[in-house]
C-alpha cells in the first residue's frame, strides 16, 4: 500500500513536472515571437524611413545638378567676365606653324 501511493505521488509529480516544463517552454515561444514581432516591426520602420531619406537625397541631388547645369552655362559665364571682371573676347588669331623638312625622318 504505501509502494502504490510513493508510485501515485511519483507519477503525479511527473505529471506536473511535464506540464511545468511545457508551460514554460510556451511561455519561452511566445515571448521569443513576440520579441521577433517587435524587432520586425521595427526594421521595417528604419527601412520605411531610410527609404524616405534616400528619395528626399535624390531629389536634392537633381536640384543641385539643375542648378549646376545653370551656372555653368557658357553665356552666363561670358557676361559675368564681362561685365563684373571687364573681361573681353579677343579677336581670332592665324596660326603658322613651319615645319623643317630636314628634321622628319622617315622609315
């Protein structure tokens, strides 16, 4: 009699340790989803954002390519040597160049 009871506190106390180690290791999972829920969700915030960033740099970076282009246009830059640094064009000169036949050796 006292064997089937230490066998029935014994099998009881299996039985309870089981479901402890089940209801942990569930509570394990479900605190592991929930800290790769929250550290997706997150990621996707910092992706979202960075997209932003990135189409805002883009488009700073076409402005200061427009505004470029526009400052380096050849008549702007004529009038501004002109008229602010008294800059003039000179007159289209001839160029001579002689050759000295004696100099060109040929193979």
């Amino acid at each position: 009699m006292k064997r089937e009871k230490s066998r029935r506190i014994s099998k009881k106390r299996k039985h309870t340790t089981i479901l402890l180690i089940l209801f942990l290791s569930l509570i394990g999972l479900m605190v592991f989803y929930i800290w790769i829920f929250n550290h997706s969700n997150m990621m996707f915030k910092k992706i979202e954002e960075l997209k932003r960033k990135e189409a805002n740099l883009s488009t700073q970076n076409r402005i200061a390519s427009v505004e470029l282009d526009k400052l380096s246009r050849s008549d702007r830059i004529i009038k501004i040597a002109s008229v602010q640094l008294d800059m003039v064009i000179p007159a289209p000169e001839t160029l001579v160049v002689i050759v000295d036949p004696n100099s060109i050796k040929i193979n």
